[in-house]
C-alpha cells in the first residue's frame, strides 16, 4: 500500500465492517455491492462517481478489490457524472454489476446498484438559525414548503417533525416520476416545491438547488439552510433572470439556429428539438453528449436552443459565444410567445 | 435563406449538379448520399464531420435537405471527432445512414457512408521545391519513401510518377489494416513509411502526421512538403522525445496510476490496459472517450498510462496535472524496460 493512499482520511466504519481509508461521511455501502456480485457471479464491476466524490474512486476500488475474489474486474467511469440523469451507459452496458454514486434512482433498473452516499452533517442547528430571521416565524406566516437534495433526505421526516414542533405546518410534494423522494428538488425539477406556501425552506449545500428553485418559483421566498457551509441566505435568482432577458433579446436577431439534443440518458427531449427544427429551416439538429463553448464554436451558429439539461442554458450559458435558450425561450426569441411568459425550463420524467 | 449562409463561399459544383454555399474545395459527393437514402428508405441521416469542417455541416444540411423528402431528418453530431477511429457510434446507431466526412475507412461497414474529402490543392510545385533541398537530390541518395494523408490520396500515384521522372526510386508499402490505401498514414500509425529508405517524403497539410512519423522511425529524415501552407520543412521530433523522457522521469515516483481506456469506437486496447491493472494493485482502470486534463484532475492519480489514442499523449500529455505516458512508457517508469527502448506508441488494427 501506498503512503499516499495512507494518509486519506479514515473511513465510516459503522456500516461496513471493512478498513475504509477515505472520506468519513459517506457510507459506500460496500457490503451490498459485494452481496450483488456475488450473488450475480459478476466478472466485472463499473463505479460511477459525481465530479465531486471522483477522488474517492481509487479508495472504494480498493476495498472493493480486497473483499472480491481476484478475478472480478473493478472499473471507474472517467465520464463526467451530474447526476442521475447522467449515467455511463458505456459502463453500465459492459460490466455485470454498475454501481452509481451519489444521486438516488431517476428510474429503476435491475443493471443499476445506485448507492445514495447521505450526509451524516447535523442539518438541525442551521435549520434553527434559518427560523424567525430569514424564514419568517410561525407567528407571521406558518406555512412554509419544506425540500432538500439526495444527500440529505434520510434525514426529511426529522426535517418536517422538528418545523412542526416549531409551530410550523410543513407543506411537502413528491413531484413527479423524475423524483424519487417526497420533498426532494433536482436541477432541473422543483415539482416538490410546487406547494401552497409563500416561503419554502431548502435545506442542502450550495446554491445551485435553490438558485433553480427561485427561477421556478419567483413568487416564493425561498431559504436557503446549508449545513455544509453553515449559512443561512435567501436564493435571489435575478442575476440569472436578467441574463436570461439579455440572451432572448441577443437571440432575436439569429438568422441560423443549433438545436441541440443531448444524448445523455436521462437529458433527452427528442420531440422539443424535433420539432424546432420542423418548423424553422434555419435551424439544424445538433447532437452531443457534454455541451461545451468549444464544441458549439466550432459550428459557428448565430444562437442555440438547449433541449437538454437547462441548468446548462441558465448557469453555463453565458459562457458560450452566441446566445443559448431553453426551448421556452426560443418561443419568445422568434415571437411565438410574448416576453412576459419567460419562465424557468423544468424537466419532467425520465427516459 | 438567411443572409449569412448566402456568404457562404461557392461550392465545388462540378460533381454534384447542386449549388454548394460552401467550400469550393471539397466535394461532399451529395448525389451518393441522396442516392443511398433512396436506397435504404431512410427516415433518418446523421452527419460527422471532423473539427475543421463542421462549420460547413449546416450547409451540407442545407444542400441535402434540398434534395430529400422533407420526412427525412437530417442530424449533425457535435462529439468531437479526430479520425476514423472516432465515429459517433450514438448517431451512428439512431440513423439509417450515417454519413462520416473527411475520413478514409478504417473498417467498413453497410451502416457508415464514407466521404473522403480529397483536398484539390495542387500538390506538385511544393514537391518540386522540396527536391535537391531538403531532400536529397536523385544523385545524392535516390531512395525515398512516399506517405501523405487521406485528403490527398487521390494524387498518390501522380505523385509517385513524379518523384520517378525525377529520377527517384519511390518506396511504399500500405501498413497494417488499420490503413485503407498504399502510402497513407494517420496520426497512430506509421506503417506505411516502414520501407528501405533512409528519407521520406510527407505530402500534406500541417505537421501533426509527419511529427509522428519522425517519432516513429527517428534514423530518418522526415521532409515535410505542405502544399496548404505552401512550406518545404524538416519534421524534428526532438522537443516531443525530451518531453516523454521527462515525463517517464517524473511518473518513476508513482505510488497510484490510473489506467485509462478508451471507450471510442477505434481508440480502446483492452488486452494492454487490463495487463497493467492486473500487475498493479496501485493500478486503477478508468474508462472514458475525451480524454481531457479537467477529467482526470478529478481523479487526483500520481500518473496516467493511457492505452487509447497515443498523440493526446505525445501532443497533449505535458498539459495534464500529472504525467501521463504510453503503455510502454509505462514499463520503463516500473522498471520492467530499460530506458534506451523508448519508442513512440504506434495503434494497430482496426476494432
């Protein structure tokens, strides 16, 4: 064993029994990754990691090679990985058991051991601090819709008990099939928050969860409670609102339009680009799985309509050389639609 | 018609009785393509095109959508794409035909349409220039080797007859099946210049192929006559050689390698990377297409052995975080080669 791979930090020993040497708030849930390959004499085995956990990879490989007999092969996706949306299906199709990290089923699958990796951080003293100052107490408004991300729903029902013990009354949704969880939000899916609130607690780390939920739901204060980072804001999506004005506008002089579909499982809207494209002949079907500035560039088109992940189009657009629009957008963009019904691009189901 | 695409450069219109806004310089053979859709009752058409060519893929689009049914959808791949080796197999698979520009088979197959692309630049005058200079006169040294690449195939023999009426006696030799014609190389593979002769002459645009060529056979001289740029150069592989040297130096501290395998249809070497994974326990098998600094940073590995495309080492390696070499770069590093047995990575075969 390598000095280097020593001095990762110690593993959660609780769950597995086994010598982990990385990151102490996950769980990997080793043993039910060697049961499954035992249990279907599996040869190979494909882990998949999000961006953030890819570092894990080597370590998680290791204890799984300890614990497999020697002939099963342990893979790890080098694909880019943003969520349950984005799985390797390169992998997927060429190992007998593929593990996902990190995001809870977007669709079941036999294939697929998806492994949800919670956070064991203590969300309730945020939640505490959000109370009678950004989330206004129960005196004034008791209403509150309560959401959160993958990494923290094992905590959800102690989330909605401790708000109610408040004097709260707790407003929650599962959204639809693209969800797992009750409360649950996605990038690209605030369903769950679609409740009769006015304001709405979300509890996770990092804004890009809330900064999406305030673009859906611009009637609604939305509080943002982050354990990672132990701060207490409000989501303000008009950063991205303006600029989401700004590329329409930009958008409306495009004489050659790129439709893109993303060819990632779980981010395909085939007949959203299909029927741009039937109805504009300036407008060309682009196919691709990563979006990139340098992989539009090279088409050199005057505007883009997104049907893939729209957090791309409102977090990552402004980055690529020429205006890119969700497909509600390019309604507005080529006055099907009058401006004031830009809202937020949603994505619903799953493949 | 938008204003724009009417800029568009006139088109070669001598092949295809169709007004081209495109390029004058290559035929993109439309009449075979519409043919071919006829042929197959296909509802659907995906075009690839290579980097430097995908700005003309809209036009393309447009020429064809001109000539087809309008039931016909017509989709345009944004993968990146670097070679034969590189065919979009997702659109590939979702098309019924799918049309790969710029490319001469690797392999071939009744689902893909190659399109060569022959580049109609006058080839003779650089080479004429050439002779007596950088290469050897006739009287000096009258063997030469003859390579050049698929864009100028189409002049091969013309060039060799011309390099004979000079008085040379020209060497070739097709190579391995990787290579469709006589003569050609590709970035991986220089089997073609493996002849009896102490210089080579390369036909063609840029320096890419002939560095590698000088890598590959390095008791040659390589003389570089570029009918594009309209230069007669020497290919001097020196500073890529110090940087393998350097870059096997650095990966000899090693304590954790990650094996990569390229997933591209044409770029993947199970038998060599499952060897190291297997001989390694500090070894991990990432599998991945782009093969890209931001991808494996994630990983946090202390070195890299990448099995697939040899050049994104060579050419790009000293942009990554961490060296990354050739799989038999890699023995050296471990000790299992001696250091003056370095040697560029050469790709066989086909897949």
């Amino acid at each position: 064993m390598s000095q280097q791979r020593n001095d990762r930090p110690d593993g959660d020993l609780r769950n597995t029994g086994m010598s982990l040497r990385h990151d102490r708030e996950w769980d990997y849930e080793l043993d039910r990754i060697v049961e499954e390959v035992e249990e279907r004499g599996a040869e190979t085995v494909g882990l998949q990691f999000p961006e953030g956990l890819k570092r894990r990879g080597p370590g998680v490989a290791d204890d799984l090679r300890e614990s497999l007999p020697d002939d099963v092969s342990v893979m790890i996706s080098g694909q880019p990985c943003y969520g349950a949306c984005d799985l390797d299906t390169y992998l997927m199709k060429r190992t007998d058991v593929f593990v996902h990290f990190g995001h809870s089923p977007m669709k079941d699958s036999n294939k697929i051991l998806y492994v949800p990796l919670f956070s064991n951080v203590d969300v309730f003293p945020i939640i505490e601090e959000a109370i009678g100052n950004q989330l206004a107490s129960p005196d004034e408004d008791p209403d509150v819709g309560l959401v959160t991300t993958a990494q923290h729903m094992n905590k959800f029902e102690e989330m909605r008990e401790f708000l109610e013990d408040e004097g709260y009354t707790v407003h929650t949704r599962r959204g639809d099939d693209r969800l797992t969880h009750e409360g649950q939000v996605l990038g690209c899916n605030y369903e769950s928050a679609d409740i009769d609130a006015d304001q709405v607690l979300y509890v996770g780390g990092g804004k890009f969860h809330p900064l999406g939920l305030a673009m859906e739901h611009q009637d609604k204060n939305v509080v943002i409670a982050d354990p990672v980072n132990n701060a207490v804001t409000i989501a303000d999506a008009e950063q991205f609102l303006k600029e989401r004005y700004a590329s329409v506008h930009k958008a409306m002089d495009a004489e050659s339009w790129g439709v893109i579909f993303c060819t990632k499982i779980g981010q395909g809207r085939w007949e959203e680009a299909q029927e741009i494209v039937d109805n504009n002949d300036d407008a060309y079907l682009i196919t691709m799985d990563e979006i990139t500035p340098d992989r539009l560039l090279n088409f050199g088109m005057d505007a883009y309509v997104n049907t893939g992940c729209p957090r791309i189009t409102t977090d990552d657009g402004p980055q690529f050389h020429a205006p890119m629009l969700t497909p509600g957008e390019y309604k507005i963009a080529i006055g099907e639609k009058p401006l004031d019904e830009l809202e937020f691009d949603t994505f619903h189901g799953t493949w």
